[in-house]
C-alpha cells in the first residue's frame, strides 16, 4: 500500500535526523514478529474502530469529525493530544477539500503518526558509559511487572557477558524483596537486601554500590518503592537514593526508567505524572501491551511528558521485553491496513 509506505519513509526521515547518543546500547534486539504479536489486539481494534466510523458515515461532515474525535479519546490518546489531531485532520481535510471516505481513513492514520513524531527528539536508546559501573533505577507503583522488567533486563544484559547484580531497594512492599530474590536465583546473580526489617533503601543501595564498583559489576539495577500514597516520602527517598548513587559518579544513574502498566491507560498516565515530578525518569517501559485494546497510550505519555518509551513488554518469558522501535510500532499498529 502506497500510502503505508509514505507512513514509514516519514519515520525512517525523522529517525535519520535524531539518532541515539553514541554510547547507546544495542544489547536488545527488536523483533518484529513480536511486535506483530503483542500489538495484535490493539491493531485489531485500531482497525476496527477506523473503520467503523467510516463505515457508518455517508459524508465527510461535523458529525463524521465528532465521530474521529470520540474514537481517538476511546484510545486512550488523552484529550490535549486528541485536540491538536483533530486540528490537523479538520485542517488537512478543509485543505483537500476531501469528499472520500476512504481518504479520510488515510488522513486520519497519516496525523496520529505525524503527531507522534513532530518536534521531538525520538531517542529510545539505552545508555551505557563505558568502563565503569552503570546503575539503572527502576520505579513504578505495585502490580505494574517491574520486577519482572528488572529480570528480563538482566538476562540480557548476562547474555551479552555483562556482570549483573540486582538491589532490592523495596523496602516497603511486603514480599517485594523475595520476589526479587526468586529472580536472582533463577539468574543465578548477586542480590543485595535490606540487613534489617524497613531499612532505608538508600542505605540498601549504597551497600549494593559499594559492592558492585569493587567487583567490576558492569550493570547494576535497582528496585524502589512506589508509595504513592505520599508522594513527599517518595520525594526524599528518591533524593536520597539519587544522592548515594553519585556520591560513586557523578555520571549515574545512567538510566531511570519507570515501569507503566498499558492496560490502565490514564491511571497509568497519572502514576507517570507523579513519578516525573519527583524524580528524573529518562525513559517508560509499557508492560502488558498484548492484554491491551488501546494503544494510544503511547501517544499520551509524549503529549503529557515528552519522555521516550524505551521498552515494550508483550509477555512473562524473557524475550518478551522488546527495545520501543517507532517503525516497527507503527508497522504492527497498522498491519491490518497494510494488507488492504
């Protein structure tokens, strides 16, 4: 389909002009068929969805533009966002002077993925400083998958032959810390834990650290709490973490990734916006994309925060954490129509 493939050139064009910062990493390698996989449900209702609107308007009028715009909001694209496409696609259709349905489809695909790529740096990229210990914070509120994220990233990291050790730096979620403990066993890596019951995680972590920098430890990934409940305490005890983690360089963490659950669409994006305003989060991973209908969420975490989604999770298995590729989102977000 000709009009797919203009799609894709356009990302391919903007991708050339902001390429990832030269120590990103290329540990994970993206796959395709995964994103395929994952996205199905959500391309399946993309199309669908698309198509109903279409299908049951006879004429490109206000009511069909009301119509696009309940539709984007259904996906969980958040309203300032939802906005500013529907001035695109009224504009774009004003502009054409467009009378065919089918046209209309195009145009409306064509501003969500301009939309999605305009006026921002797209650096997915994960970043590594060579030759030194690199110290990754993973945050994110209960029940989201972070430490199954956390698993999946270190067995990655160990099949390139990088030395992993894990920091349960989960103080307060009752049975966080075994959780984390399972995983290190199964990976059969080093665990670092509280010494005593509601220890202060930064101290936890300091001890993690202090370890890791001694042995060489390439990757070090930290779990935290994520008391939402008060944000003031989640506030200090991320300073503080922040804190010792530069008193060991200045230059980490290099990485601060905060873990969204996909399926609880703007609740998720109101865990983002708490987490942002405490602390200097430099990537999201989305975890159970395959349970989810509405993959506009991705398109609300720009809008609100202009923070890059690093990472896609589909699924338990370790292969299932994918690297968040523009081309390969859109490719498997439109499957449905790339075969009309």
């Amino acid at each position: 389909m000709g009009f797919f493939k203009n799609l894709l050139d356009k990302i391919r064009r903007k991708s050339s002009i902001t390429q990832s910062i030269e120590q990103t990493t290329q540990i994970f390698n993206s796959n395709q068929s995964k994103f395929d996989q994952g996205l199905k449900k959500a391309s399946n209702v993309f199309e669908s969805v698309i198509n109903d609107v279409v299908a049951k308007n006879t004429k490109v009028d206000q009511q069909l533009l009301d119509k696009i715009e309940e539709m984007l909001l259904s996906m969980d694209i958040g309203t300032s966002a939802v906005t500013r496409i529907m001035t695109a696609i009224t504009d774009e259709i004003k502009y054409q002077n467009v009378e065919n349905l089918d046209l209309v489809k195009q145009i409306i695909i064509d501003k969500i993925i301009v939309y999605y790529i305009q006026d921002s740096v797209v650096d997915n990229g994960l970043h590594l400083l060579p030759n030194q210990t690199n110290v990754i914070l993973m945050s994110g509120v209960n029940g989201v998958g972070k430490t199954t994220t956390i698993a999946k990233m270190a067995y990655h990291f160990l099949q390139s032959n990088l030395k992993v050790c894990l920091v349960a730096g989960d103080t307060f979620r009752a049975g966080a810390i075994e959780q984390l403990e399972v995983w290190a066993n199964k990976l059969n890596v080093p665990i670092f834990k509280p010494k005593k019951l509601n220890q202060d995680p930064a101290s936890v972590i300091y001890d993690g650290l202090n370890w890791a920098v001694q042995n060489k430890i390439d990757i070090v990934l930290c779990d935290t709490s994520g008391r939402m409940q008060n944000k003031v305490n989640l506030m200090n005890e991320l300073k503080k973490i922040y804190q010792v983690i530069q008193k060991f360089n200045v230059n980490q963490p290099c990485e601060s990734l905060l873990v969204i659950d996909a399926t609880t669409g703007q609740s998720g994006i109101a865990q983002a916006k708490v987490f942002s305003e405490v602390s200097k989060i430099s990537g999201i991973v989305l975890t159970k994309m395959d349970s989810t209908s509405k993959g506009g969420i991705i398109l609300a975490i720009k809008d609100n925060f202009n923070i890059p989604v690093k990472f896609i999770s589909f699924g338990e298995t370790y292969y299932d954490l994918q690297p968040f590729g523009l081309e390969k989102y859109i490719q498997s977000l439109l499957s449905n129509f790339n075969k009309e």
